[in-house]
C-alpha cells in the first residue's frame, strides 16, 4: 500500500472515529426551547406566590423577599447554561430565606420552608438533573437540603423542621423520576443517532457497490473492446499484405486514440474505485490540449476550423480547464455523429474573468447512420460540467440546421468567492 493510500486511510479512520465518538449533548435544541418555556411559565407563577405568602404569612421583609426569591426562582432558568451557578443560587437563597422569617410566624407556619418554596426545590432539582445528568442533579438535592438543614440548626427556638423531611422524601423521589427519564430520553436521541449513522453508511456503501459494478462493466465490456481495437489497428500493417502508406498511417492514428482512449479508462476506473474520488486519478487536460484534439478529429477526414485566443492560463483552476476541455470534447463528438459531412469550427477565447467556448457545425450533407441514436446523454453531461463551475451552456439548433454549442465558465465560482 502506498503513503498516498495509507494517508487517506488513516483520514478516513479519523473520521469515522469522531463521528462515533460519543456526544456530549445537554438537550436537543428543540428539547431545550420547550424546557425554557416551560420553566419560565413555573418561574413567573411561583414568584407571584412566593412573596405575597411570605410578606402575610411569614411577616419578611418584601424588599429582601423579593431578591431572595428571585435568585431561588431564577435558578432553574439559569441552569440551562450555567449549573453550577444555579446551584449556588438556589442553595444560597434557600439558606437566606429562613433566616429572614418573623420567629412568631414560625410557630404556625411551615419551617423552614414554605410550600412555594418547596416546590422550587423539587423544580430546580429536576430540570438540573433532566437536562446535566444525575451527578448535578444529586449535588444539587445534597446542596439545598444541607442549606435548609442548616437553617434550622441555626435557629433551634423555631419547632422541629417537619417541612424539611417532607421536601427531602418528595424531591429524593422526584430526583430518581428525573435520573430515568432523562436516561430513557438520552437512549432514545443516541438510538436516532445511531439509526441515522447507520443509513448514512448504507447509503454511502451502496454509492460504492454502484461505482464499483460500472467500473467493472467499463473494465470487462469496454476496455477490453478498445484493446482489441488498438491491438487490430496496431498489427494492421504486418498484417494485411501490400497495405497502403496512407492506410498504415490512418491505422496507425487508429491505434493511438484507442491507447489514448485505454489511458483515460484506466483514469475513470481508479476515480470510480476510489471512495473519496481523488483529484489526481481524474484526467486532467485542459485548454492547451484543445488543438491536439481538433487535429485527431481532423486526421478523420473532418473539416474542422479551430480560432484560440487564450491569454495565460496557467493560474485557471484545472476543473474549469477540464470543463472546457470536455465541453469541446463532447461538441465535437456530437457533430461528427450527427451531422456528418459537415463542417466544424471551434472558437475558444479567454480573458480574465472567464473562459468562452462556440462549437458550431453546418447541417450534414450525409446521412445520418441509423445506429446513431440521440440519448442526451451528451447535453446532460455538457450542463452538469458547467453547472460544477457556476457557467452557463447554451445548446441550440440553428435555423439553416446547423447545431451551436455556446458556454462561458468564470474563473471563480460561487461557492470559491463565499
């Protein structure tokens, strides 16, 4: 295996191995739009509670309520993006907030928790579990019961804190839901993932079965037709006995078209064998190949006119100079085949901003053979080379039943000057 192979292997290996790795994603940005929401619609609803009940039943101070509930409410927002710090707002409000109640209003009153504030517990210990996983949720249940724990150490006047048993066993049981439904949600996004991983490999593997078979069909059917070609046109002249100077030489070009035609089968087949299609397997010429391919058309018998005017094209991209070529390529084949007898001209010019082809041919003054037939595969071919370089490709009879094949291909494309 050669370096150029072993490289692209092991790039593809890391590839592949990034792809599996596993993701670290809090929520899907859907999931996490909805959980927004939706504690918004809670945080907005337990604030106008919480400091009406604890300015009458509780006789705070509304000024101090009003920040200390904002922090514990703002908590289970704020942990969308910061955990940490919704942890360390939550536990130290929920500290503070006993601490500033009325001690006559204890007496009667949950301690050291009210009941909205029971209920922000249990919805911050959720929504940190739900969303970063069971270790954050488990520090923050552990943070705001030692906070409401030590509240009421610190005041040991106050009756026994009967409110904090109750929250402990009601958010300890909400903190387990949160842990298996989020474990159950996190196995259901890594399955979707995976499912899509795995279509997208059988996609990609069909692409390659089918690349290979057509290269197995061009390897057996066509490649080995065109040897036996250039292999008949090459013995001709040892051959055949008394055989003309002209006819051994127009044998002789036979048999170099077909060894140039092997040549770029060799190159498609190792671009159709190849899974990332490296560039330097495709063939490469370009408009400076243009004259060599109207002298083998003309060497044919075909009247071809050829008009270049290039300027220096040896800062054009290779794809637009293989566009070209091709597009030349595919004209001149066409009229040949379809319009025999003919006359051709080709006219290529170049400037600085874009390359510009006209390949025009006069009406046949042959018959067209029957084996002929138009599929459009040619035209097809044409747009798609030109579409691959933001071009444009103009493919029209003409009114005397001539046939015109006109393309402009800019140097740069669209997606080159983003």
């Amino acid at each position: 295996m050669t370096p150029m192979k072993d490289a692209r292997r092991d790039k593809r290996e890391k590839r592949a191995s990034r792809e599996n790795a596993p993701r670290r994603h809090p929520l899907p940005r859907d999931r996490r739009t909805i959980m927004i929401v939706i504690l918004a619609v809670i945080a907005v609803t337990l604030y106008s509670v919480i400091v009406p009940v604890h300015a009458t039943i509780y006789a705070s101070s509304v000024p101090v309520t009003m920040l200390l509930a904002a922090a514990a409410i703002a908590a289970p927002l704020v942990s969308v993006r910061y955990p940490i710090l919704a942890i360390i707002m939550f536990a130290v409000a929920s500290l503070l907030i006993p601490l500033t109640i009325s001690r006559d209003a204890t007496l009667q009153a949950p301690w050291p928790w009210s009941v909205p504030m029971l209920i922000a517990f249990a919805v911050t210990v959720a929504a940190i579990t739900f969303q970063h996983g069971w270790r954050r949720g488990l520090i923050m249940f552990a943070s705001g019961t030692a906070s409401g724990l030590i509240a009421s150490m610190m005041l040991p006047t106050v009756p026994s804190a009967n409110s904090l048993i109750v929250t402990t066993s009601v958010v300890g049981g909400l903190y387990l839901i949160a842990v298996l439904l989020a474990g159950r949600l996190r196995l259901g996004d890594e399955l979707t993932r995976q499912r899509a991983h795995t279509a997208e490999e059988q996609a990609r593997r069909e692409l390659v079965e089918e690349r290979t078979r057509i290269a197995r069909e061009l390897h057996d059917v066509v490649a080995h037709s065109m040897s036996v070609i250039q292999v008949q046109a090459s013995t001709a002249r040892y051959r055949l006995p008394n055989l003309a100077a002209d006819v051994a030489s127009e044998f002789d070009d036979l048999a170099a078209t077909a060894r140039t035609s092997l040549t770029e089968m060799r190159r498609l087949l190792g671009v159709l064998r190849t899974e990332d299609q490296t560039v330097e397997l495709a063939p490469q010429q370009g408009i400076e190949d243009i004259p060599a391919l109207v002298d083998s058309i003309r060497r044919a018998g075909v009247d071809v006119g050829l008009e270049l005017v290039t300027a220096d094209v040896s800062e054009m991209p290779a794809g637009v100079q293989i566009a070209a070529f091709r597009i030349v390529q595919e004209a001149l084949s066409n009229a040949v085949r379809h319009a025999p007898g003919s006359r051709i001209s080709v006219r290529v010019r170049t400037d600085e901003r874009a390359v510009h082809l006209r390949v025009h041919n006069t009406a046949a003054t042959r018959e067209v053979p029957s084996a002929v037939q138009s599929t459009g595969h040619g035209l097809r071919g044409m747009r798609e080379r030109v579409a691959l370089v933001d071009g444009t490709l103009e493919a029209d009879p003409d009114a005397d039943g001539g046939w015109t094949v006109a393309a402009e291909l800019p140097w740069t494309s669209k997606q080159e000057s983003v």
